[in-house]
C-alpha cells in the first residue's frame, strides 16, 4: 500500500527544480549514480513524485521505468508526500494483538486515506510500522515524535482533534 501513486497534485518550485539538475550534473558521471540522484531528489522535494522520477529519467537518459523500478524496491524511497503530522501505527506483533489493527482501520476510516497516504489538506499522512519499542504501552501510535499508548478505536477521534487546528 506504501507505494500507492499520490492523487495530490506536484507542486514543487523551480528552486527545487534547479537544486535536483545541479545533484544530477554533479553525480551523473559516477558509477551507480541513480541511487544517491534518488536519495537527494528526496531530500529537496520529500519524496518521489512521478514528476521527479520523469526528471531524473530524462537526465539520465534512462527509462522512466528504471527509476519508478528502484523506488518501488527499496522502503527508504516515498512515493506520496508526507503529512504535516505523520501518523505511525504499530503492527509489531505486541501491540497487534492488542487491537492495534483496529486502531489503523479507524484512523483511515477516520482520515479518509490508506497507509501510504496523505489527506488533501496535507495535514496527516499514516503509515504502518514495525514496534517502536513501546512495548509495554501496546497499543501504540506516533503522531511525528508523540507516543500515544494503550489506544482503543475510540481514542482516536481525541487524539486527532489536537492537531485539527494546529
């Protein structure tokens, strides 16, 4: 799911434009050299549109599907934007069995977006994760660098009221 294509329209600038073909022409003659275009260009925009991974196809003079090939492997790449509040679920098997799944369907339900997504507004995005060591608090969920333990479904309207108005 991580890797859905974003419906969020591109709206990088043309300083991020020029950031991305001045890391492109210095690289572009080191062996390997996709990988590190790939980890910058996610670096000045904060992940991989398609638009990106056209750029960088063109510049490089290699298929569109070489690059959108790599991103889709490797989990360090992102293919839709992140949220102003990122939101991460544990799945890890502790806070599972404690109803963390439910706690994720209802924050998508809730949001209107899947794992890997974004709400239009930019505000949250959600993802699952592996155990953030809060084993004991199980389950749990991060908001950015908040932990929020011991969660049921129905905490999770509260929760996202306090950043509603942020």
């Amino acid at each position: 799911m991580a890797n859905t294509i974003s419906s969020l329209k591109f709206s990088g600038t043309k300083e991020q434009e020029a950031q991305l073909m001045a890391v492109i022409d210095e690289l572009r003659s080191q062996k390997g050299a996709l990988m590190p275009i790939m980890q910058k260009a996610q670096e000045i925009y904060g992940y991989l549109p398609i638009e990106v991974q056209q750029m960088i196809a063109d510049e490089l003079n290699i298929p569109l599907e070489e690059v959108y090939g790599v991103a889709t492997f490797y989990a360090q790449f992102a293919l839709n934007p992140k949220g102003r509040y990122k939101i991460s679920v544990c799945l890890g098997t502790a806070c599972y069995v404690k109803g963390s799944g439910d706690v994720y369907e209802r924050l998508m339900d809730t949001l209107g977006i899947k794992g890997g997504e974004c709400t239009p507004d930019g505000k949250f995005s959600l993802e699952a994760c592996r155990c953030v060591g809060a084993c004991g608090l199980a389950p749990v969920m991060m908001i950015n660098d908040e932990v929020y333990g011991r969660l049921k479904p129905e905490d999770v309207d509260d929760v996202l009221a306090k950043y509603k108005d942020r």
